[in-house]
C-alpha cells in the first residue's frame, strides 16, 4: 500500500481551478451528451457505462444535479457535428511524458490546438505510441477513509484485481485495471465513493527539478484551458 498520491494532489488542485473555470461545465455537458450518443440514447447511467462515468466527473466539480439532468436529456443535433474521442502523445519540459485526452467535434482543430500550447509551453507532440508504453490506463475509485474500513477497502482491491491502494489522510484511493471498472459498482455495493474516474498512471515516473515539474504543471494548465481536451495526465514526479 503506497502512502503518498500524486493523483489525489492533481484533484484537489484542480478541483479548486475548475471551481473558477468558465469552461469547466461546458466540457462536462458535452462528455455526458456524448456517452448519451455513443451509449445508443441510453440515459439511465446504471445502463450506459461512459454516462455513469461522465456523470461521476460532473460531480466531483460540483455541477448541479439539474445541469446533469439537461446535459442527459440534450438532443445532438446533426449540426453540432459527432464528437470523437482523441488520445495525443506528447514530451513536455524536462522530456516528461504526457498523455492528453480529449472529446472534439473537429480533430484537425484540436490537433492544431493541442500543438500550439505544447511549443509555446516547451513541449511538442510526439508519434503515436511513442509514450503510451510508460502508461497503464486503469481506473480510479476515492474511498473516505473510516476507522474500520481497511480490511473492506482491500476486500473490493481483490475482487476487482487491484493494481495498487494509495493511503491519504482521508482516502482510500485504489488502482484497478480499466476493463475492471463496469464492474466496480457491482462490487462496490454500498460502499460510497467520493469519486470514480479512468486514468493514465505513469509506470516509471521520473524526478525532476522543482524548476523543471513547475513549467509542467504550467504546460498542464495550459492545456487544460482548451475546450477539447479532457484530461492531461503525465510521467514526472518533483525531486
């Protein structure tokens, strides 16, 4: 069991900036009206994996229960164009690795867009697969740390063959392989959970100088603040 978690120190900062991002919803929206499209109409997150997942994201930056519900029950229109999910590779300062996820309507614009904040920001795009090997895509579960809920919380590890549990001061936080995660709510049962979500986990993150992780997380912010882009995930650690 790890006890320090880069993940659960990315959320909270970015929990905090999406608090003051006017875009933050807006990207919420058309994730959840996607996973309606992809998912064949299907509103009932319970039926459509993507829905519960994109609903479980809304959440955890407090979008409102009835911008949720309007994001379901929002028609795409044909004009609106279909949007694609899209995985770009990139080095960023310090040759760190980056995985960027994103969700367009326009994949030469996102594309152009992505590769103008990586050059203006010390990174560049790099060739597909050219980092996707220093990455396991897996999925995340945030469990409220209680008095007496270790022996469960590795109970629900196993049953979903998890990869790691990290141990923060008030969470559980486990890492489960991503074709485990429809099951998680079967296993999970009543268990609550403060979040749900896929990510990209560095295999062998590198240590680099504090100079050095902080022009990441700028480039990170930078590349946050498209509308396409998803999530930014990367390889390096501050030393």
């Amino acid at each position: 069991m790890s006890g320090h978690s880069k993940w659960a120190n990315i959320k909270r900062k970015k929990e905090v900036k999406d608090a003051t991002r006017s875009n933050v919803f807006t990207k919420m929206a058309r994730l959840i009206s996607s996973a309606v499209s992809e998912g064949g109409g299907i509103t009932d997150p319970d039926k459509n994996f993507k829905l519960r997942l994109a609903t479980e994201r809304a959440r955890a930056v407090n979008m409102p229960k009835d911008t949720i519900k309007r994001a379901i029950d929002k028609e795409v229109r044909p004009e609106e164009g279909t949007l694609h999910e899209v995985v770009y590779e990139a080095f960023g300062p310090g040759n760190v690795a980056f995985i960027i996820t994103a969700l367009t309507d326009n994949p030469n614009r996102t594309i152009s867009e992505v590769r103008h904040a990586l050059e203006r920001n010390g990174g560049k795009l790099a060739s597909q697969n050219a980092v996707s090997y220093l990455f396991q895509k897996c999925g995340i579960i945030e469990i409220e740390k209680t008095d007496d809920n270790e022996s469960q919380i590795f109970a629900i590890s196993d049953q979903l063959s998890g990869i790691d549990i990290e141990d923060t001061e008030m969470s559980y936080i486990l890492y489960i392989p991503f074709e485990n995660l429809g099951r998680a709510h079967e296993v999970l049962g009543t268990t609550k959970t403060k979040s749900l979500d896929v990510y990209y986990l560095a295999l062998s993150p590198i240590e680099v100088s504090t100079n050095v992780y902080t022009k990441v997380e700028q480039l990170v912010e930078k590349l946050e603040d498209l509308d396409d882009v998803q999530g930014v995930y990367h390889a390096g650690i501050e030393g």
